[in-house]
C-alpha cells in the first residue's frame, strides 16, 4: 500500500470514528445521561468540536517546530482512542453527563492532531495538490458515508456501539500511522517565525473561510440534517437516517479525487465559486422538499456539489504557502473548519430549537452562497495570479 493510500486511510478512520455517533446521536446521549432534547445532541458535538478549534493549529505548530508528524498522528490516534473507550464507560461508573463533556473535549484534543497532520502528511507528498488533497477528500468522504451507515445499524442494537466501535478504529488509526514514513521538510521553524509567517498571508484567509462554511453545512447536517429526516417523515429511525446521510457522503466522497486532479489542471476558481453557489442552493432545497424520496434524492445533489468545493478549497491552502509552512496553514484550517463544525452544530440546533427546521436549512444554504458572492473576486484574484497548479503524477 502506498503513502498516499495510508495516511488516506488514517483520515478515513477518523472520519468513521466521528459519524459513527450522528444517527442515533439522540440514544447515545440519552444513554450516557444527558436527556433527549436537541440541546443536550448539540452541546455533545460542540464539546468536541470546541477542543478541535483549540487544538488544531497547535499540533500543526507543534510539529513544523519539532520537524516531525507521523509520532504526534499516533499521539493523537491514542488519546482518541482512549477517551471514547472512557466516554462509553461513564454510564457504569455512574459519573454523569458533565464527565462526558469532559472526555469529549479531551478526545478533541487529541483526535484533531491525528486528522489534521494526516493532512499534512499528504501535503508532504511530492504529487499535485490537487490530488493529494482529493485523496484527503475521499478519504473524509467515504469516512463519513461508512460512518452514517454502520453508526445507524449499530446504535439500533445498542446506543453505545458506535462509541465502542469509535474507540477501536481509532486504536488502529494510531497503529496504522505508525507505519508511514515521516516527510515533514528540513527541521522545523520555531513556533513564533511560524506564526508570524501565518499572519503575514492574508490570502490565506479565503481558503479558510470557505472550510468554515463548508464545515459549517457539515455540523448542520450531522445535527439538525438527522434530526429533521427522523421529525419530519414518518417511519425514519436512526439506520434509516444514517442512509439517508450517505446518500450525501457517497457522491462526495467518489468525486474528491477527480475533481481535485482535475483543478489541478483548470485551475480552483470554477470548482471553488461555482460548486459553493450551487452547494448551497441544493440545501435550501433539501429543507423545501415536500417527500422523502425528494429530499433523498436532493442528498446526492448536495454530495456532488460539495465534492467540487472541498478539495479545491484544501488545495488553495497547498498553492499559498511553501513546503515548511504547511503544518501551520493546515492548522489554521483545520481550525476555521472545526469552527464550522461547531458553527453548523450550533446554527442548526439553537435556529431549530427557537424557529423550526426550516429556518435552520436557510440560514445553512444562505451562508454558503454568501460566501461564494463575497469572495468571488479574491477567488478570481488568487488563481489568476498563480496560473494553474502543477499536475504532476509523481506516486508516493
């Protein structure tokens, strides 16, 4: 098995160790003591997502300082590891639901570095960006579509499997990632140079508003998405649900290769405005939809949109910055986008919560064509002005 296809599948497994918990998300928590309503699903997620935000660029920081990735991966496969095995203990140590949050928080910290410098790995490759990070795309793709799927079926057997199951795919994340030869350029920068070198490329900050938003729809339909198939059609459990969600993760998991591969040669413009315009359009849809079969089928409109807008996005960060500034810039990415996530999760379940679902699908599909209307011209700006990306296919 390739580099490439190793650290795809260490992104992978994070992926599925996360939205093993989404479809029957209203159990789990029930399970472990925190009450049926959507808040109590809600502050479930942001605890995670809270630690991702906090997190994110200091592992990236902390490894283009000590020159090193593949250790800090394992580090944070580990400690992932071991707070979801923690998380599904709680109920029988009868700590409450304020040890879980706890966990939870600290599982974050620990997950974002694995995913995150996975990431980083794959940029270290000398291949294309673009299909480098498309690798990433479809590993984050179809993670999340095994991960609805299974999470479903498992949480109709007993709540606290998927967190089970989360536990032991982690464990062989960390074993996996052990065994990927470590790319990390030269000996590091010290953390200050590297963030002053951060600040000092404000473009940067258009590939990371669109991983905001774009992790922000994501939040919102790991939330308020499951919650509202399951409200608003009769007959929709949670295996049900989890289907549903993979009837968005497939497409977009398929495409992210080729479309990364495929920005390498157009060039990101067309793939990150036009994909973002079109995304955000087919999730108001969603929320319009007079019938499941519609709305299911609108799923996989959504997928196929999104496909165009995340390895694109990735890819920009890869174009901006030089070899050594990479940890740090996928850092920041990665926090903007765990913002998103926190963002989507918080958007979807307080919007609900005060206004109905369909307000929530609105303020989701609304912000992501914002974002494709504002930042059109630094887009345009930032890819004319680079020309088009390498497209080499050199395989690591």
């Amino acid at each position: 098995m390739s580099d490439r296809s190793r650290l795809a599948v260490v992104v992978w497994g994070v992926l599925v160790s996360q939205v093993l918990l989404y479809p029957g998300l209203e159990s789990t928590v029930v399970a472990l003591g925190g009450g049926d309503g959507i808040l109590a699903r809600t502050w479930f997620l942001v605890a995670e997502f809270g630690a991702f935000v906090i997190c994110a660029v200091l592992w990236g920081l902390l490894s283009d300082a000590l020159g090193v990735r593949t250790p800090l991966v394992v580090l944070g496969g580990v400690g992932g590891a071991a707070s979801y095995l923690g998380v599904a203990l709680v109920p029988r140590l009868e700590l409450g639901f304020g040890a879980v949050l706890v966990l939870r928080v600290l599982g974050g910290a620990f997950t974002i570095g694995a995913f995150s410098l996975a990431i980083t790995m794959l940029m270290d490759l000398s291949s294309g960006h673009g299909r480098n990070m498309g690798a990433a795309g479809t590993a984050i793709g179809l993670g999340a579509a095994l991960g609805s799927v299974v999470g479903g079926q498992l949480a109709s057997v007993d709540p606290l499997w998927p967190v089970y199951g989360g536990a032991a795919i982690l464990a062989g994340v960390a074993a996996l990632a052990a065994t990927v030869p470590d790319r990390s350029p030269g000996d590091g920068l010290p953390v200050d140079a590297l963030v002053d070198r951060v600040r000092a490329r404000p473009d940067l900050l258009v590939p990371f508003a669109f991983g905001y938003i774009d992790r922000l729809t994501a939040g919102f339909f790991a939330l308020t998405g499951v919650a509202y198939f399951q409200d608003a059609f009769e007959g929709v459990g949670p295996a049900q649900a989890g289907v549903t969600l993979a009837l968005f993760f497939l497409p977009f998991a398929v495409l992210q290769y080729p479309v990364g591969s495929l920005s390498d040669r157009i060039g990101r413009f067309l793939p990150v405005v036009g994909g973002s315009t079109l995304y955000g359009v087919v999730i108001i849809a969603v929320g319009l939809a007079p019938s499941y079969p519609l709305a299911a089928g609108l799923m996989v409109v959504v997928g196929v949109c999104g496909a165009f807008v995340s390895p694109t996005t990735m890819a920009l960060v890869t174009d901006i910055v030089p070899p050594e500034e990479r940890g740090a810039a996928m850092g920041g990415f990665n926090v903007f986008g765990s913002l998103g996530m926190l963002s989507g999760f918080l958007v979807g379940g307080l919007v609900t919560s005060a206004y109905g679902y369909l307000p929530a699908f609105l303020a989701a599909g609304g912000l992501e064509i914002a974002i494709a209307l504002l930042a059109f011209r630094p887009v345009r700006r930032i890819t004319s002005g680079r020309g088009r990306p390498s497209a080499r296919a050199v395989d690591d």
